[in-house]
C-alpha cells in the first residue's frame, strides 16, 4: 500500500501534484548491469511506465507526461531506435483496445510527423477514442519531443496562423504540444543524471525537481510516493516573498 493508497485523508488532495512529469531514464544501464541488450532495458522501462500510469490515475494525479524518445534519440543505433519504436507500436496498440475501460487518455506529444505511417495512424485512432472518454486522468507520452524544437515550432505556427498580433505568454502557450494543459507542477528524473535534456523547457519555469538514483525499470509506485511526499515540503514561492 503506498500512503496515497487512502485518499480519504483530509487536505491531502490539495497537496497532490496535478500534473506530474517524468524523464523515463536509466533503461540502457539496466540492463548492461544483467548482461541484457539495450533493447530489453527498453521493454523493462515500457512495463514500469504501465504500473506507474495505473498508479498515478489511482491516486488522483490528473496529468502524467513521460520522455519516451527524444529529438535527439534518432543519434541511437538503427534497432534501438525500431525496437523502442516496437514498444510504442504495441502500447499505442493495446490503448486503441483498452483505454475507455482503463479510464486514461492518452496522448502523444511531439514531432509524430517522422514516425512510421502504421504508428502516426494508431496515434490518430488513440487521439479519437481518448476525446470521446470522460476521464480526469491523462497521460501523455512524449515521442520525438525536443523543447526547443517544440518552442520554434509553436513560433512558426504562431508566424503563420496570426501574422501582425502580439505575441504574448498565453499567446505561445496556445501553440505547444501541451496547450490548455497546467504546467508540471513535479519533474521526476531516475538513473542519477542530474539534468533536463532539453524536457519541457517552458513548461518547466516553476516545476519542483525531484531526482533519484534508481533506474527507470526499477522505479516502484513506492518512488512515487517518495517523490510525493518530498513535493509536499517544498515551499513553491513563484518569485514571491513572505
Ligand atoms: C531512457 O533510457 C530511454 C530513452 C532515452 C529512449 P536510456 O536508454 O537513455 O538509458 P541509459 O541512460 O542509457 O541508461
Ligand atoms: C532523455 O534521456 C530522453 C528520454 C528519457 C526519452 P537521454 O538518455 O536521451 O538523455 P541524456 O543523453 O542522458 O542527456
Ligand atoms: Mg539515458
């Protein structure tokens, strides 16, 4: 039982993070440390974003982002690449079929124009079916997604769509990939690295960070937890003084 298993806990929803973001690393070093190739720390690290999606919707988290592929991933050998783009195939695969009964939209976020013409068609056959579900919990899954790359886009668009306005903060907002979302109020990184890798970078202004050693496979609804409940000491001030 994680101590969010109890939700009934008074105030305790107020102190829950919204939208919890997270950047699934630490799948390669998995499995070197068992003799495995790469791509089986990949599929490790897709069953763990699974429990913890499950876990996050239970526990009241309306908005879970995960990394699953950068912009600058494609750098990565030929099979790693496809056999990461194996597991978003299967997963988009399986959502198509049981995300009404699951009760959590999912969403991919990112430039899905390089991805294979079998996978864009399952991201748009997911996008459908996640707007006809009422639900409060969404996960989105970033999959070719660069922050810089999705600011300059979001600016192009802008560019194009609304020549001659101002463009303002909410203006910009409205061309990201995460547009109408809240901004992440908590940003998990495993495996020990200690930085954004170009996640999120306008989202992120005011995200409180939390980071761990454990890998991504090994990472434990008790990690969220963990993570949770040191989102609940921090004094989040936006600039502001007391
Ligand atoms: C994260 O794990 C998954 C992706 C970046 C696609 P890594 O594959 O980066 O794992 P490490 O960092 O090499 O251990
Ligand atoms: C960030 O991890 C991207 C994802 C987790 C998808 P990387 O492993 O690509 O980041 P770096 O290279 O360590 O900065
Ligand atoms: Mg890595």
């Amino acid at each position: 039982m994680g101590i969010f298993d109890n939700k009934k806990t008074a105030g305790q929803d107020l102190l829950l993070p919204r939208h919890i973001a997270i950047i699934m690393d630490g799948n390669g070093r998995w499995a070197k440390k068992r003799g495995l190739p790469r791509t089986a720390g990949h599929a490790a690290g897709a069953e763990t974003f699974r429990r913890i999606a499950t876990y996050c919707r239970d526990i009241g988290v309306e908005y879970l982002t995960v990394y699953a592929f950068s912009t600058e991933n494609w750098k990565r050998s030929v099979q790693e690449v496809s056999s990461i783009m194996g597991l978003l195939r299967r997963y988009l695969e399986e959502a198509v079929d049981s995300m009404t009964r699951e009760r959590v939209r999912i969403k991919v976020l990112g430039d899905t124009s390089a991805l294979s013409p079998d996978i864009q068609e399952l991201i748009r056959r997911t996008e459908e079916i996640g707007s006809k579900i009422d639900t409060k919990a969404q996960a989105n899954l970033c999959v070719n997604y660069g922050g810089r790359d999705e600011i300059v886009r979001a600016v192009r668009r802008w560019a194009a769509e609304e020549p001659g306005t101002q463009l303002t903060e909410d203006v910009l907002s409205k061309y990201l990939y995460t547009a109408g979302m809240p901004d992440p109020d908590l940003i998990i990184r495993p495996s020990g690295e200690i930085r954004i890798s170009n996640f999120l970078l306008w989202q992120s202004a005011y995200s409180e960070f939390y980071f761990t050693d454990v890998l991504w496979p090994d990472f434990t609804t008790g990690d969220i937890d963990r993570a949770i409940e040191e989102f609940r000491k921090r004094d989040r001030r936006y600039g502001g003084a007391k």
